[in-house]
C-alpha cells in the first residue's frame, strides 16, 4: 500500500482531560500537513508530554476531540518532492512549533518562538497533531536533516534545539561589551536539558560545573565524562564559588534565588526550567534587586526555538561523543507498551517511545 494512504497507529489524547491516552489506529496524514512522507523512528519524551497526559493543558486541531502527542521526534523520510531539499531515507526531525496566521512581527520573519499574540500552533501540543505516529507528513521547511549516524540519539534534536538558542542568547548578551568571556558555567539540573546544555558549554572550551540532586544513578558519570565538575544539596558547590553563565534547568524556586546569587559581576543567567506556580520561598527582594543592578547581572528565560536553532542543535549532537549521546538515551519503550514510557523511573534520563519494532503494525 501506497505509505501516503496507509492508516497508522497513533498515541492520542483528549487535551484537557487526565487519562484519556490511548494507542489507536488513526487515519492517514492529511497531505496538508507537508509534502514529505516520514516513517517516525523514535519519539523523545520529556515532563511537557506528562503534563499534557495528566490533562494540564493542550488543544486539540479544529473540528476535533483528539491530539496525536509528541513533540521530540526522529523519522526517515519515505517520499519527497523534487524541489524539498530531501530525499528518500534521510533521518530528520521535525520542528514543533507553527508561525501564527495573522502573523505578528517576529512570525512573519521566521522568529516563531518569539511569537507576540500566541496565535501559534505546536505539533502535539497545540493546535496540531504530534509525530508520536507511524507515519507523519512535515513540511519541508520545518524539517531539519539529522546526521544519520547518530541512530537513536538524533530524538535529542529537538531539546537540543532548545538548548542551542539558549547558548546564542547568551553569547548575544556577553558581546555586550568587548572584554567578556564566558571562563565559567554552572548548570542547574541534569536532566537532556541540563546534560545538553553542559555539552554546548564544553564545546566552546569552558569549565562547566553541573548540579543536581541525583547522588546516584547515570547523571554524575554523565557529567563528569563531558569534563564537567558535578555537585548536589549534599556536596554543593563551595560558598563563595561564582560563575559567569548560571543556565537553569530545573524551575526550582529555591535552585533560581540560589542562581542569581552565584552570579559573577557582569553575569548571565538563562531561566529554561518552567516553574510550578504557587510556590512561595522568602528572599530578601530589596537586597537580590540591589546586587543585581549594581553589577549589572542580566536574567532572561528562553523557551522553544527557531529552525536556526534546530541546525545548531543538530550540528552540536554531529560533533559530540556518540557513545555519549547514546548513555542520555537511559529507556527504549516499545509503542505497544507506550504506557510505560510516560511513567518516569528513578534513574530516568531521557526516555525514547521506539516505533521501529512496531512500524509493521500499520494497516
């Protein structure tokens, strides 16, 4: 059968409602959706597919009841137009958000993740559907290639996106004056945000110290094997250590106070953990406000990315240890037994949906 009509099985939800998962057979793509056929390889899982399956939030597209999920993905493209830039068994991953409509300035320039009005879609958050399907359809222009020789950790492509915008954010802010350097990163937070962002930190030759909670587990030897120094609440950092780039990864109110403070004169700190609302510390404001302008510290929060940042992102995982990329990849889960990966296990990393077993279950 023609992979084009072919109907597929799917992991869908009904947004706004907790445990309304299911794995289904669902219709073929529609070829709105974009010119290229893609075979989905493997889908990342992160705590924005929890959410989104506890019913905290997401839209479904219009006219419907159900959202197909999955924002991380990794496929090979089974047909492509001429003219599309890719060809039949090239890895890509697919880019999640959608410029807006309307579209508001930065849409209209290709900076979608600085959308204005939030009339943007997401595929498997908002508005579209996601790639957690056998078969998918993606517009060429919101495809990236993934070096193929990365098999499964080419999923990684999206969160390292992600990351890879936070990096030029940074880099914008320390040219702000000709004498910066970054010498120093602390990274808050281990999980493939965090590790990732620790990566891109030594590959631009600075000493990058990581902290977590996890005492045990993968994380402290994935650390320490990029060259990264690792620290916990049990042995923390020494007192008076400083950094100039602190990029948080954990939206931990007390980890984000504890951020700001260790910052250097002149520091950067990016907030890419989103927080839980509702939590209350007490910190002294007056003084944080004080210290901050008076050694000009710049605080800013990132989220999403822009395709420049997915071609970064992709670049950065081309140039890193396989073997590396390979260990953050800690649970490989069949799509029949696709419960299991939205159930996080302690020693989690990153947990991948695999659908290379399962693609002849496509009717």
């Amino acid at each position: 059968m023609h992979a084009t009509e072919r109907r597929r099985r799917a992991v869908t939800f009904v947004p706004g409602v907790a445990r309304s998962a299911r794995l289904e057979v669902v219709a073929p793509p529609d070829p709105a959706e974009g010119a290229l056929v893609v075979a989905i390889d493997a889908i990342g899982v992160c705590g924005t597919d929890r959410e989104l399956l506890a019913g905290a939030y997401g839209t479904a597209p219009a006219g419907r009841e159900r959202l197909i999920i999955g924002h991380e993905s990794l496929g090979h493209v089974l047909e492509a137009p001429a003219d599309s830039g890719f060809a039949p068994g090239d890895a890509v991953a697919g880019i999640v958000r959608r410029p807006d409509p309307v579209p508001c300035a930065h849409c209209a320039i290709g900076e979608w993740d600085l959308c204005e009005n939030g009339a943007y879609t997401e595929r498997g958050i908002k508005g579209r559907d996601g790639y957690a399907a056998q078969i998918v359809r993606i517009e060429p222009d919101f495809a990236v290639r993934v070096d193929a020789a990365l098999g499964v950790a080419g999923v990684l492509t999206e969160p390292a996106s992600v990351v890879a915008k936070a990096w030029a954010e940074i880099e914008r802010l320390a040219a702000r004056s000709a004498a910066s350097t970054i010498r120093d990163v602390w990274v808050t937070g281990a999980g493939p945000i965090g590790l990732l962002a620790a990566l891109m930190g030594v590959q631009r030759g600075c000493d990058v110290a990581v902290y977590d909670r996890a005492e045990g587990g993968p994380k402290p030897a994935l650390a320490r094997d990029l060259g990264a120094r690792y620290a916990t609440p049990a042995s923390p950092p020494a007192a008076d250590a400083a950094f100039d780039v602190v990029i948080e990864c954990t939206g931990a109110a007390s980890v984000i106070v504890e951020a700001i403070k260790r910052l250097r004169p002149n520091g950067i700190l990016c907030l890419t953990g989103v927080s839980r609302t509702g939590t209350k510390i007490g910190v002294d404001a007056g003084a944080i406000n004080r210290e901050m302008v008076l050694e000009n510290a710049v605080v800013f929060g990132s989220v999403n990315a822009r395709r420049t940042h997915y071609a970064a992102g992709a670049s950065a995982l081309a140039a890193a240890d396989r073997h590396w990329l390979h260990r953050l990849v800690t649970r490989r889960v069949g799509l029949d037994a696709w419960r299991d990966a939205f159930e996080p296990q302690p020693d989690d990393v990153k947990v991948v949906l695999d659908f290379v077993d399962a693609r002849h279950g496509a009717h």
